[in-house]
C-alpha cells in the first residue's frame, strides 16, 4: 500500500510563493513517480506537473515559468514550488503516484488527502 501526505498550502498574497511537499511511504516501488494535481469544487481534478521522459517534467500551460517539480529520492518525497501565485492558482492540490509510460505520465489510484492553497489579498 503507498501512503502520500501532502503539506505546505495556505493561504498566500498574490504574487507570492509557496512550496508544497510531498511524502511517500509504503510500498512505493522504484520505477514509480510522482506528479501534482489541482482541483476546484465543482472542477475536475487538473494535471499541475508531472515527470516525463529524461528527468524532464511537464506543466500545465497555466502554470509554465511559475510552478516547478523537484524531487529528493532518498526522502521519498517531491516538491511544488509555485511562485508569482495567481488567485486562480487557488485549490486543493494533491499529490499522485504513478508511472511514465511512453513518455506520458499514467497515474495510479494513489492520492493524499489534499492541501488548500488560497491566493488572495
């Protein structure tokens, strides 16, 4: 079983930043990644980041020059650095393990409980 637990939302002034993390345990796998969704009430949940082919990463267009994933291996744990915050950045976001397949990432029925973020003056 794999257990993600996200952290590091809040509520943040337009133009800020935050870092989100998050922690994997369990039985991760070593050939499984991790990617960043959000999601609004009444929305579905949105690909934010996710890893592709040769350590690159993917971001929604929305995001693009703002938002970037990182990991630390041997933490088990991957990051959202999300800077110059929109108030429609504002979600819950969650993290998501899963795999790429054919240089597009696949995820797998593995998801945290989710960290708000709020972008507001």
């Amino acid at each position: 079983q794999v257990q993600l637990v996200e952290s590091g939302g809040g509520l943040v002034q337009p133009g800020g930043s935050l870092r989100l993390s998050c922690v994997a345990s369990g039985s991760i796998g070593s050939r499984r990644v991790m990617a960043w969704y959000r999601q609004v009430p009444g929305k579905q949940r949105e690909l934010v980041a996710a890893p592709t082919v040769n350590d690159r990463t993917t971001y929604a267009d929305s995001v693009k020059g703002r938002f970037t994933l990182s990991r630390d291996r041997a933490k088990n744990t991957v990051y959202l650095q999300m800077n110059i915050l929109k108030p429609e950045d504002t979600a819950t976001y969650y993290c998501n393990a899963g795999t790429v397949v054919a240089g597009t990432y696949v995820g797998q029925n593995y998801w945290g409980l989710g960290t708000p973020v709020t972008v507001s003056s």
